[in-house]
C-alpha cells in the first residue's frame, strides 16, 4: 500500500529541483555536448502569476518569450531573466526559446495538451 503523505510531508516535499534542457543551438567551438538552460519548478502562486501574463497578450511568440524569462533558472533555482527581459529575447534564436519555454510549460503542469491548445487559439 501507498504511503499517505502528512501536511509535513507535503510542506516539506523537494518538489521544485530545476529540470535541465539541452540547446544544441547554442553549441560554441569546442563544446563536446550541447550546453544546458535550467527550467525551475513553479509554486501554485508563480503559476497563477504565469497564467496571468498569458493573458494580457497571448500570442505565440509572446507566450515563449515569456515562459523562457518566467522559467530559466541557474542550478539553484534561481530565475536569470525578468518580464522586461522578454522583449530582448525575441532577438535570439527561436527553436532554442520555443525548446526550454515548452519544457519549462510541460514540467509545470501544462502539458502538451495546454500547450497544443494554446497553438490553436
């Protein structure tokens, strides 16, 4: 039988160690593998605030930008870009921002079904 998790436990859980994802697109001379963007695990409230940022303009280009600010992350956790960083993100490399942003989605409980919904509209 399953254990039954306590309020403790679920306080206390490690639920939110940062997932990495590859980006071949940013190999440089001499890296032997493809160097790694982390993505962090949202909190219930980070998700909400996400979500609301979809909103104010829901446009595909706009949704990956910034999920890839809202998401990346160093090893720690720790978010790298903020909301205003979004913009200047458009001028990189987009299969590399559309990767880590859809990841990023995916591990937080979007899935590919959200995702997919979100291309359609």
């Amino acid at each position: 039988m399953a254990r039954v998790l306590s309020k403790l436990d679920i306080l206390t859980a490690p639920d939110r160690k940062p997932v990495p994802v590859s980006v071949p697109e940013w190999m440089e001379p001499g890296d032997n593998e493809p160097p790694i963007v982390h993505v962090r695990k949202l909190t219930g409230t980070e998700r909400a605030a996400l979500v609301k940022q979809f909103g104010k303009d829901p446009s595909d280009d706009k949704v990956e930008r910034l999920a890839f600010a809202f998401l990346a992350c160093d090893e720690a956790g720790a978010t790298l870009f903020t909301d205003e960083d979004a913009k200047d993100l458009g001028e990189k490399n987009g299969a590399a921002i559309a990767r880590v942003a859809r990841r990023g989605l995916y591990v937080n409980g979007f899935g590919s079904a959200a995702v997919e919904d979100h291309e359609k509209n």
